[in-house]
C-alpha cells in the first residue's frame, strides 16, 4: 500500500457521537454479542488479490470512496484541527490533493434512501497496518439511525484482498419500529453494497 500511511490504529476524541456503544465494531466477537437494542452484521467479500490490488482499493476506501461506489455522496468533510499522524505531518492528502481520511474527521453521507446509513458521520479511528487498512465511524447527531461501521481491507497470505463491512445499528427514525429481523435484512443490504463497491468490476 502506497501514499499517506499510519503503522498503528489511531484512535479520536468519542464526543459528538449519538450512540453509547462506540468502538464496538473494532471486535469480531461483536457480531454474536451485540449491545443491548443493536443489531450487528458483517460481511466480507473478496475483492482481487495482489499488491497492487491492495493499493488501489486502500486509496479508494481511505478517501470515502467505498461510499461513493456504493451510491452515497459524502459532503461537508472536515478534518478534525487536532487530528494528525504519528509522524507529525497533520492531516494527510494523496498526490491529487483529496483528503485523506484521519481520525475525528467528519463527513456527512446522503443517498436515496433517509434511512440508510445516512447523514453525519465521525471518524473514530483508523487502521493501518502491514496488510491491513481502514477505519470506524459512527453517527452523530441528526442521523437517521444509531450505528457505528467499520470498513477494512485485508491483505491475506494467501495474495488475496478482502474488504470487511463489519457494523452495529439502532433505528431512531420513523419506521425502525419493525423489528430486528427486518432491521438486520435491511442493514445487510447496506453493508452488501459497500463490499461489492470496491470489486475490481467496479474500479475506475
């Protein structure tokens, strides 16, 4: 993976958030075990193999652009002031000067449906390391639901390269009164189409 990089996962500020259970997507185990009221999911999807695979989708996720694939515009982003990089070098871009995304950065993600996945969003901390690549955020206030995401790329021994959606999600809105079955079929889908976002068919 090549660009801005960050060896260690790198955690911001929890405030601004409108959800208590915040970092719960960084552990697996939280797919069995999730917070009382939420419902978990994750999916995990193949999306090519090799290093530079690897590379282009990590630029890709790391700049919103999973989102954006799967149909979402991500506006409003702004990094957080304080945020910056083990190496000092504060908020990181790539060579064309799009944003690269850092802790307590903060977005707001619109697309066709009010309640799916969308509104404002804050990072909460990202991960990069020697094969591994990605971030968490949650939702803050003004968003039609309660829920955290995380999106990862992973570099296997074997030479593949798999992005796993892995996220928790409480319904605020009108109509998340419908149960948590239909709540875990409709975050499914969501999460779905943010795996299948990065597939090689899909890359520019």
């Amino acid at each position: 993976m090549t660009g801005p990089r960050r060896r260690t996962a790198v955690h911001a500020p929890d405030a601004g958030l409108n959800y208590t259970a915040i970092g719960a997507t960084a552990s697996p185990e939280i797919v069995a075990f999730p917070p009382p009221g939420f419902t978990a999911v994750e999916c995990r999807h193949r999306v090519g193999s090799g290093a530079r695979r690897f590379d282009l989708a990590g630029r890709a996720l790391m700049t919103w652009g999973a989102l954006r694939a799967a149909g979402f515009d991500v506006e409003d982003i702004r990094a957080e002031a304080r945020s910056v990089s083990p190496r000092g070098t504060g908020p990181l871009f790539l060579e064309d000067g799009t944003p690269w995304i850092t802790p307590g950065m903060t977005a707001t993600i619109t697309g066709s449906g009010a309640d799916e996945g969308c509104g404002p969003v804050k990072v909460l901390s990202v991960i990069d390391e020697p094969g591994r690549i990605g971030y968490i955020y949650g939702s803050r206030p003004g968003h039609a639901s309660c829920e955290e995401r995380l999106l990862l790329l992973e570099h296997a021994e074997d030479d593949a390269v798999w992005l796993v959606v892995r996220s928790i999600r409480q319904g605020t809105s009108r109509g998340w009164g419908i149960g948590a079955r239909a709540v875990e079929t409709r975050q499914r889908r969501l999460d779905e189409r943010l795996v299948k976002a990065l597939h090689p068919s899909n890359a520019a």
